[in-house]
C-alpha cells in the first residue's frame, strides 16, 4: 500500500498532524509524479513513499537541531545578560547587536565584519585585480567576466580567471558550511555560480511574463533540480518555482506563503537554501539577466553576498536559528524583570519602555528593514518612486560639495589612536610611521600583510567608505553614490581612514605577537585588562601562544586564523576590530538607528530625520562611543581620559583650522584670539566633521536654530531660492539682477569636489573668479568685502581673489599672532 493510502489513519490516530499530513501529501505526489516518467506505477509509488518518509525524517531531524541550537542559544544569550557591566539589561542585549565595550560577549555587527574579512583574505587578489574604478565599474571586465564563466563551470582558458574562480568557489562554500554549522540549511548545488543581487523594482516594471520568459532563456532546467524532491524539475514544478521565486523577489521576501514546505517559521536558517535553485546555462547568461534584473555589477554582486552572508552568520551564531524569535524571547524576559522589580513606573508596566523601543530599532535597522523605502499606491507610485531616489541623490551630491576637506579633519584620528592605545596598552610612538607605511605608495608588503591577518578591504571592496564614515548608507542613484564617492577617494579620505584602521589592527597584532613568550600573570597590566574586558583569559592566551604566527623578518603577529579554537580566532580577531573602531571612529549602527527613529526612507519622518542628521552621525557615533569608554573608567580615570582628550581633540581641531584656512588661500588665524580656541574646542573636541557644519551656524546660509537643524538640505533649499530671486530685480530693495553673481555662489558652495582641500584655492581663484570677474559687475565689491574681512580678523591672502597665481606663500607665522 502506498503512502497515500496510509496518512488519513496516521492522522486519525495522532501520529501526524493535519497540516503535516498535507505537506506528506504534497511531496508524495510529487516524487510520484516524477518517478512515472521512468517506472511503472507501483514502482513509482513505492520509491515515492521511501523517499517522502525519509525526505519528513531529514526535515524532522533539521528542526529538532534548529530547536536544540536556538534553545542553547536563548540561554546563552540571557547569561550574557548578566555579564553586561553596565546597569541596563536593554542596553545588555544591544550590545548583542552592536559594539559596547562593557559586553565582554560577541555582537553582530563585529562579527560580521570579522567573518567577512577574513573571507576577504582568501580572495584578495581577486577584489584587488576587479575592484570599482572612478566610473563605478569593475576594473577590468573582461577578466571579470571570465571569472563568472569558471564559477559556471564553462573554462575561460585563462588561468588566472581560473585560479580567482576556485578562490571564489572555496570561500563561498566555507561560508556556506559556516552557515549550516550554525543551524542553516543551504545545500550544494553543481553548477549554482552564485546568487543574483535582484532589484525589486526592475522585476516589479516587468512583470511575471516578460521576467519568466527572460529568466527562462539563461537557464539550464535539465541540471535544475527541485528543491523539494531533489528530482529533475518537471514543466509545472518548474513553473510552480518561477512563480513563487518572481513573487518574493518583487515583494523583498514579503511573499504571502513560505517558499519552503517543510519550514512554515520564518527562520533566517533557512532564508537562503531557496535562492540555490537557479541554474544559469553560463556565465554570459548569468551576466545577462544580472544585467536587466540585477542591482550593481558582477562585483558588486559578489562582494555584496559575501558581506549578506556574514551577517546573517553572525546573527545565526548570536542569536540561534531565528534571531528574531530570541530577541523577543529576551526582551520579554527582560520586561518581566523590570515588571517584578521595585522601580515606581518601569516602562514594562506603562507601556512606555524606551530601552525596548531602542533595542527594536537597532535590530530593525541591522535587518535592513529601515533601509526598505515606502513608496506611494497607485498613480503615486512612480513619482513617489523618483521622488525618494532624487532627495537621496541630492544627499549624495551635497556630499561631494561639502565634504571634501573632510580629511583635514580626520587628522583627529592621530588623536583617537593615541588615546586607544593607551588604554589597550600599545605603544603609541609609532603612530605616524604605523600610518605612513600603510600610505607608502612605493611598497604595499604592509597593505598585504593586513589584509591576510583579516583587517580587510574596505576601499577596494565595498565603495562609499567615506560616506559610511561620515554620513552613513545611501540609496540614491548610482551615478550619484559614484559621483559622492570618488570625491572622497580623490581627498583622500578612504586611503587615511582605511590606513589608520590598518595600522591599529597590525601593531595590536604585532604586540600580541611579542608578548607570545610571557604567562597571561605576567602580561602588562593594560594588555591584560583589555583581554579580559573580551572575555579572554588564561587558557584563550594560552591557546593563542601555541598558534603559529605570521612572520615578517624578525616581527611575529598573532594570525586568527592559526587558532585552532575558532571560538578564541572570534574573540582576539573581534577584540582587535572593536578596538578599531574606537581609534578610527566611523559612523555606527547604534548611532544610525538612533538617529533614524525606525522610520523608513519616503516616509516625511524619515526623509526629515535622514536630510537633517545628514553629517552628524560622524559626532553623535563618537560621543556614544567615549561615553561608553567613560563609563568603563570609573569616576577618576573617566576624568582624567575626558580631559586628555578633550585637550587633545582640541589640538588638533586647532591644526585642522589653519589647515583649513590655508586651503581657502588665507594665512593662518591668529592663535592669541579666545574664539579661535573655541572653535578648536568646537572643531575637535569630540566633534570632527560636526565642527564644520556647527561652524557654518555663523555664515549666511544658516540663520536660525531651525536651519541647523535641518541640515545641509536647508541650506541647499535657500541657497537656490536666493539664487532664482537673485536672477530678476528686487523691486522692493532696488538691487538690480545679478545672475552671473548668483550662479558664482551656487558654483563655489555646491560644485562636487569644488572644495577638495589641495584645489579649493586654485578652483576659486583661477576659475569662478576669473568667471566672477569676466561677468559679474559687482565682483569689485565682492572682491574688496573678502580683503577686508580678512584684515579685520588678523589673516592676510597669500592667493588674492581674482589672482592667476598665488603672490606668495602662507604666512604660518601670522598664527603665533596678528597685527
């Protein structure tokens, strides 16, 4: 008797349920169905119910080990809890997600970034040699290109493409395997290559006809096989697939029904198995449909399943098969505990729990679901659609205006290392020649070296960098992130961020590596505390001296890698990263989800939250960082540590100042001026990149609290108002049109990369003066208002407006004092 024949009686005498029942039924069909085609019915059906019985046994044993790994996960979770040094258990499980130098436990986002770098390790010759170029393309296509073809297993006939592709091939599927080691469930697939980056909207303007017909063309259904049965797909099964897959590809996996039969929970274990179906006959035909369909390049592509892989790693690691499910799970435990305990008002009893609210945005915005834009319904949904992409273009563009001075003021960073050295215990007189090996470009053995000890590849990999220090993410068009982008690089941004974070990683490293031959008793006394404030101790020490290191002359560094305890390999790669953090400062998750309130782009609370914090999340990610630091010192040490670094961020707030107005072509200010201390105290003092923008609080395009408040977007909005009003003659004040004058004005604040720190001078001098001077009948006037202003506040012009050359160089003694 068949299978069929059996589940009613299962089901009568409880030994399944009726929703098993039906998912029993479905797949006996199915493999019926299949098998048919090349055995006789009885046959057919025998082999069905063999392989339904065991397919149910596998799906049963898969849930009881996602239900073993999530319920250990849960305790762990609440233990660490009760690790957290600081004082609120909210506050315990966001440092679950993002960096808290009171949690000596893992976090998400460290995690991630370690498991990404190190699979960045093993193909950096690959990202080195395809990286983005200035136009955002990969750098060379056509290796590229053949690269794909041997992931597809189509040979290129060159080795080198070959070599990248088995690269590729054997970091994805460690990846893979890492995923299922921690409660995933991917299996390998010949012939996969690797997963499309889809954009949801390209396949939405399409619709399900045109996409099956285009994706139908690229794919090689004979080596398809279902992810149900395993079976060749059949012609309905394979459109029964198509449907469901176009389905949740145009709704961001907001599909209504669950892909998988067998797995009705959302679990992120199993988020990814789905995406493995698709065969593509090549790699052209891979190249092709990535095209129409996709969102960014090949590159783009591979890079960025790479870093998807790594969170979802780490969120399956921290948190268990269904992270969501243990977030709940502890912040329901801790709203009991704050119910039960003796406050007056706890907000688990009001309803009005802040720490909750903010744990669920930080874990919504790491999940990407505040980065989803709401577009509007019907007709609206078009131009609300361009709508949200110009706003976010315009934030891009406001970028390259406004920031390319910005690596004046990252010299703070010198600061920020020299304080976290300190602390962790490294030495600290080698921070400048630390930074100028990384920068060399005549040797890159000490570039290599970081990145094979997994201290990544954060400019050659991913692009943005700059404006992920400074800004955050963006979604606009991607002419205009390219545009953001290379300004930054060409100010060189990138290169300083990127080598500071290296040169902390490598010597961190390095005193590990020195300090290999002592007990963990005998260590010095801060290395130590650092250890121990992550969770390592005698016998993590003891397995990281007995670890090969990596030697380069007579210098050894300490290699994650060559642990053998991948456990203690995440705890010293993780504590080196984290401290990273600190000593070059970026913009963090916490203080992104904070500033964006869980709102969504395209919603007006979300547009208004992301135009007015656009640039401060530079100053408010430094400020959350410190006072977190500060909280860890104790009342002495804390003030001790916050007046050194105050007196030393306003040092160099000061240098950034005068380097500043020497870009502008103007002598130093005088330094013997109480203001000018208070704009260094502003400009560094914990600030950076704030200070500029708090600084334009004085200038003519911000004249209210309310126009600081709104960002550089006001700005933007007035400059242009003025600029068109500016165009025809003001009746009510008799100034007569000036559009050369307006057009000026619009060119030298909002031109991308007009203020590159080392063309500032020579962009305004040699171009918009000359233009100024050539059509503007007011330029005399202007010009004498600049010359004045200058003498008023002490600084002469080593480049005078309107000057072809510069008549000298910067005066830098006029900062020991004015006339």
């Amino acid at each position: 008797m068949s299978l069929r024949n059996c589940i009613p009686g299962m089901v009568e005498r409880g030994e399944i349920d009726p929703q098993r029942a039906k998912r029993m039924s479905d797949l006996f069909d199915q493999l019926e169905s299949g098998y048919r085609q090349n055995m006789g019915p009885e046959t057919a059906a025998a082999e069905a119910s063999e392989q339904t019985l065991r397919q149910m046994a596998d799906a049963a044993a898969l849930k009881r080990r996602q239900t073993l790994l999530q319920a250990a996960s849960q305790r762990r979770a609440r233990d660490d809890i009760g690790k957290y040094r600081g004082s609120s258990p909210y506050a315990a499980i966001r440092a679950m997600m993002d960096r808290d130098l009171q949690a000596p436990y893992e976090n998400v986002v460290t995690r991630a970034e370690n498991i990404e770098f190190q699979a960045q390790a093993e193909i950096s010759e690959f990202i080195q040699t395809h990286r983005r170029n200035f136009l955002g393309k990969a750098t060379n296509r056509a290796g590229l290109r053949e690269v794909i073809q041997e992931l597809h297993g189509h040979g290129s006939g060159n080795p080198r493409a070959k070599t990248y592709a088995d690269a590729l091939a054997n970091t994805l599927d460690s990846l893979r395997l890492r995923f299922n080691a921690a409660g995933g469930n991917i299996g390998k697939l010949r012939g996969w290559g690797i997963t499309h980056r889809h954009d949801a909207i390209k396949v939405r303007r399409a619709g399900y006809p045109q996409w099956r017909e285009d994706l139908r063309e690229g794919l090689d259904t004979a080596a398809m096989r279902d992810p149900d049965t395993g079976l060749r797909m059949t012609p309905a099964r394979l459109e029964e697939v198509l449907r469901g897959s176009y389905e949740s590809i145009r709704t961001n996996g907001l599909s209504a029904e669950p892909l998988d039969p067998f797995m009705s929970q959302p679990k992120l274990a199993n988020a990814r198995a789905y995406h493995r179906v698709f065969v593509f006959k090549d790699g052209d035909a891979w190249l092709e449909y990535q095209a129409k369909y996709g969102s960014g390049d090949a590159f783009t592509t591979v890079m960025g399943h790479i870093r998807g892989m790594s969170h979802d790693i780490a969120s399956l690691e921290r948190f268990g098969p269904n992270p969501d499910a243990t977030v709940k799970f502890l912040l329901d435990s801790v709203d009991r505990l704050e119910a039960q305990s003796d406050k007056v008002a706890p907000g688990a009893v009001t309803g009005s729990s802040g720490g909750r609210a903010a744990t669920e945005r930080l874990w919504a915005y790491l999940n990407g679901e505040t980065s989803v834009p709401v577009f509007a319904e019907g007709w609206l949904e078009r131009p609300s659609y361009y709508a949200i992409r110009g706003i976010a273009g315009t934030r891009d563009l406001l970028t390259s205006a406004l920031l390319g001075s910005s690596p004046i003021s990252a010299i703070s960073d010198v600061n920020t290392q020299l304080m976290t050295r300190k602390l962790s215990g490294l030495p600290q007189t080698k921070v400048l020649w630390s930074y100028l090996k990384q920068l060399n470009p005549a040797s890159s053995a000490d570039r290599k070296l970081a990145i094979r000890l997994g201290l990544g590849m954060r400019d050659a990999s991913h692009s943005l960098l700059g404006m992920s220090r400074f800004y955050g993410e963006t979604h606009g068009p991607q002419l205009t992130q390219v545009i953001a982008d290379d300004v930054l690089r060409l100010a060189g941004l990138n290169k300083w961020t990127e080598a500071g974070q290296r040169a902390f990683g490598l010597d961190f490293l390095g005193t590990l590596g020195d300090l290999r031959g002592q007990t963990f008793d005998a260590l010095p006394d801060a290395i130590r505390g650092t250890m121990t404030r992550y969770g390592i101790g005698v016998t993590e020490w003891n397995a990281i001296r007995k670890a090969e290191p990596e030697r380069r002359g007579s210098a050894a560094f300490v290699n994650a890698r060559n642990i053998a305890d991948r456990r203690i390999a995440d705890q010293v790669q993780e504590m080196v990263l984290a401290e990273t953090s600190r000593a070059v400062q970026e913009n963090t998750a916490s203080a992104r989800a904070l500033m964006q309130g869980g709102t969504r782009p395209g919603t007006l609370t979300g547009e208004a939250l992301r135009n007015s914090f656009q640039f401060k999340g530079f100053a408010v990610s430094m400020l959350m960082s410190q006072a977190q630091v500060l909280r860890e010192l104790g009342p002495y040490r804390a003030g001790v540590y916050g007046a050194q670094l105050f007196i030393g961020m306003s040092l160099f707030g000061a240098a950034a100042i005068q380097l500043r107005e020497i870009a502008k072509g103007r002598d130093p200010r005088p330094m013997d001026d109480p203001e000018f201390w208070a704009d260094a105290a502003l400009q560094g003092g914990g600030l950076g990149i704030f200070g500029d923008i708090v600084g334009s609080f004085k200038s003519d395009r911000i004249d209210s609290l309310a126009g600081f408040a709104l960002g550089p977007f006001y700005g933007l909005v007035k400059d242009t108002r003025s600029a068109v009003s500016g165009m025809f003659d003001n009746e009510e004040t008799g100034e007569p049109a000036n559009p050369a004058r307006q057009a000026t004005r619009m060119l030298k604040r909002y031109s991308p990369g007009g203020n590159i720190w080392y063309l500032r001078a020579a962009y305004e001098r040699m171009i918009l003066d000359q233009l100024s001077e050539a059509y503007d009948p007011e330029y005399g006037a202007s010009r004498a208002r600049v010359e004045q202003w200058a003498a008023e506040n002490g600084q002469g012009l080593w480049w005078e407006p309107g000057a072809d050359a510069p008549s000298r160089g910067p005066d830098l003694e006029n900062a020991l004092g004015g006339e």
